[in-house]
C-alpha cells in the first residue's frame, strides 16, 4: 500500500514526523554558558569528542616488514667520494679478454695443463654414455615440466612488432638441471674416493675489492654453483712468458660502471675452518637477455671469454684475501688455482686460473695465469621434431673436459 498523508494521519508516526521537522528548523540561541567555562579554564566539549574521541595511530613494529629504501646520496653511509669501478653478475669488459687481462695483470695461454690434456686422451669411458648423456640434454631441455613465460622475441627487421608470448621452461632452469645431471653421471664414473673429497653449492657470493693504478677496482659475482675440495689445486708446474696485451688508447677500467656507494670487505661463502673450503670450480651461466654491454649490443666472443677469466679471478682473489696470507708486495707465497666453467645450456668455455700475485699494476713482475680453449658447443639443436624430442650436433668433448675438470686435483 502507498504511503499517503491520508494513511499517516491514521497513525501517530505522522506526528512525530512532522514534530521532528518543525524542531529542526529552530536555531539554538547561544547562552553564552561555553564562554563563561572558557574564561574559568574549562575546557568545552561536544557530544561528538565524548563518544568519539580521537585516537592517535600507535606504531607497532612488524617482523619482516621491507624498509624504506634508503637514499643512495651523499648521505648514505657508504658513500664515498673515490668512485670505485664495478664488475658484476650483468656486465662485460668492452675490449673482451684482453681488457680483462690487462685488468688482472694475466697472461693468456693457449690450452690447458698437462695433467688436463692428458686426463682427456686417455680416459676411457663406457660405451653407453654418450647415449646417456644425450639423454639427460633432452630431459633438462625440453622434458621437463616447468611452464613460465619466456622472455619477448624480438624482430630484427620488424622491432615494433610484438610476437605471440612463448611458454616454456626458463633458462636458468635448464642450466641448472643440465648442470646438475652432468655432474651426477661424472661423480657415478669417478667413485667415491675422488667425491668424498668434493662438496658442490648452489648461488654463491663473492666480494673482494683490489687497486690498481690508482683506480679502485670492486669484484662483486655470483656463482651459480661451486664445487669445492678438500684440498687446494696444485700449482701448476713450468714458468710461462708472455705479455699483456696494449689497449692504448682505451683505459683497462673501460665500460666498467662507475659506483660512489661501496664497501671494501671480502667476503668468501665458506669458512677457512671448514675441511672442504678450498675452491675447486666454478660454473657461472650466460644469459643474453641478462648479461649485455652498455649499449645495448650484443655480446661478442672475445667479451664472452673474459666474463669467464674475471669471474674465476675474483673467486681466486677472495679467497687469497680470506686466507690472509698476502705479503705487501702481493706476490703469493703459495699460488691459487680455481677452474672455472661459463656455458648457456650449449656452449661451453673452459678456463683454469693460476693467481699468482694480487698486484695490479702495470709495472709488476710477476703476471697471473689463464689456460683455456675455446669454447665447445655440446650440442647444436634440442627441439621437437614431427612431435618427438631430438638433439643434432652432439659433440662428446664438452662431457671429456668436464670430466677431466672434476677429477682434476
């Protein structure tokens, strides 16, 4: 039924509707009662400060809560006003290898040492494991169940247009797991008494800080994994000659990014205390769409061989730091090896360094070692070909050297 004047006269609400309205237009007259209190000091109050009164926020520390960025200016605590020149996880050399040599005070040799070669010619392996090798490629590369979006595929020709995402399994992903089953059919063929003495971690950090010409040079990588031992490398025997290379009339600090906030610790993960501290190898992984020049081009070969020489560089230099046994003309009383090997899921570089000094400078004396090849591919495609995976290309030399790589001791 519709709500009329004739239907509310039947019932009293009708007046106290009309009774609230003439009320409301009334104008309250001021007394003046408020102004009296103020001027005896009391303080005046409306109805709506009793019932509600204001309440101020209490901070209340949360566990785990992120902080506030801290400003990265002149006021952080540590800014510094030498600039220091960085090499990290995302950056590479502009002049490639010989500006890292230059930068390392290395001289490059051509080809592994002895023990090495030797160890790939004459190891002999079952008949069935280049079977299961390419078996394992297949599974770390395409039989895996991980489904993320892939990074965008660009077109040369075409850069505006944008591709249909694709989905598959990431790239760190697969390099890990192709890692990781290589290593676990090697540590099947050495036994026991050789894995006993190894221990493998994943992500690691290494941090160590250097001068060289008067140029403050900070090392700050990550290893994907690192296989350590329970005893160090042995110096590798012989002296060898050789010089740097000339980069006049580029400097050897040279797209390496400038930073003024720092720290000059060292910092290596494994506690000297520890049986198994000493470094044996190092795996780093190559990601195009990670690692890059300033810019913006694309990473050449020589660039790509001194990514995998400054990286075992800094592994060797924090721990001859670490250990703390670095006489004033940095000339180590007993060398460091590390090996160190740089693959993005195909190609394969391998390296072996000897650090024989942490002086930098140009007129020093003795020089540091780098032995290495170049690099392998193991395989040259791994796709899905009329609906089954296959892999073409194999190439047995990549497995030979790991190999002789892991036993290496």
């Amino acid at each position: 039924m519709r709500l009329t004047n004739k239907l509310y006269a039947q019932h009293i609400g009708w007046h106290f509707k009309k009774h609230w309205q003439v009320q409301g237009r009334r104008v309250p007259k001021d007394t003046g009662a408020a102004a009296d209190l103020l001027k005896m000091g009391v303080q005046v109050k409306t109805s709506e400060d009793v019932l509600n009164p204001k309440r101020e926020p209490k901070l209340v520390e949360i566990v785990g809560a992120v902080d506030k960025p801290i400003v990265e200016d002149e006021t952080h605590p540590n800014w510094h006003l030498t600039a220091g020149h960085l090499f990290g996880d995302s950056n590479v050399l502009l002049g490639g290898l010989p500006q890292a040599q230059v930068l390392t005070n290395t001289i490059e040799i051509n080809g592994f040492p002895r023990q090495i070669d030797e160890a790939i010619v004459s190891t002999q392996f079952p008949k069935t494991i280049d079977r299961t090798v390419q078996n394992l490629i297949i599974s770390s590369q395409l039989l895996d169940a991980q489904q993320v979006k892939l990074p965008k595929i660009k077109l040369i020709d075409r850069p505006a247009y944008n591709l249909p995402r694709v989905y598959g399994i990431s790239h760190e992903r697969r390099n890990r797991l192709l890692i990781n089953k290589l290593l676990f059919e090697i540590e099947k063929l050495a036994g026991r008494s050789v894995t006993v003495r190894r221990k493998l971690i994943d992500n690691v950090t290494f941090q160590t800080s250097l001068i060289k010409d008067n140029d403050l040079l900070l090392f700050k990588i990550t290893g994907d994994k690192l296989i350590s031992s329970a005893r160090p490398l042995d110096t590798i025997k012989g002296k060898f000659n050789g010089d740097l290379p000339d980069l006049y009339p580029m400097k050897c600090t040279v797209s390496m990014p400038k930073q003024h906030i720092y720290t000059e610790n060292t910092f290596y993960p494994i506690r000297r205390e520890i049986t198994c501290s000493h470094p044996h190898t190092i795996f780093t992984y190559f990601d195009k769409t990670v690692v890059g020049n300033m810019h913006g081009s694309e990473v050449s070969k020589t660039q790509f061989y001194g990514r995998t020489l400054l990286k075992a560089f800094a592994v060797a230099a924090s721990r001859a730091k670490q250990l703390g046994d670095v006489p004033s003309n940095g000339v180590l009383q007993k060398p460091i090896v590390v090996q160190c090997i740089q693959t993005d899921g195909q190609e394969f570089h391998f390296g072996v360094l000897q650090l024989n000094t942490l002086d930098l400078s140009s007129d020093s004396a003795t020089k540091n070692y780098w032995f290495h090849r170049p690099s392998v591919d193991l395989f040259t495609e791994c796709s899905y070909q009329t609906g089954r995976p296959n892999i073409g290309g194999y190439n047995s030399e990549a497995f030979r050297i790991l190999n002789a790589f892991y036993n290496n001791s």
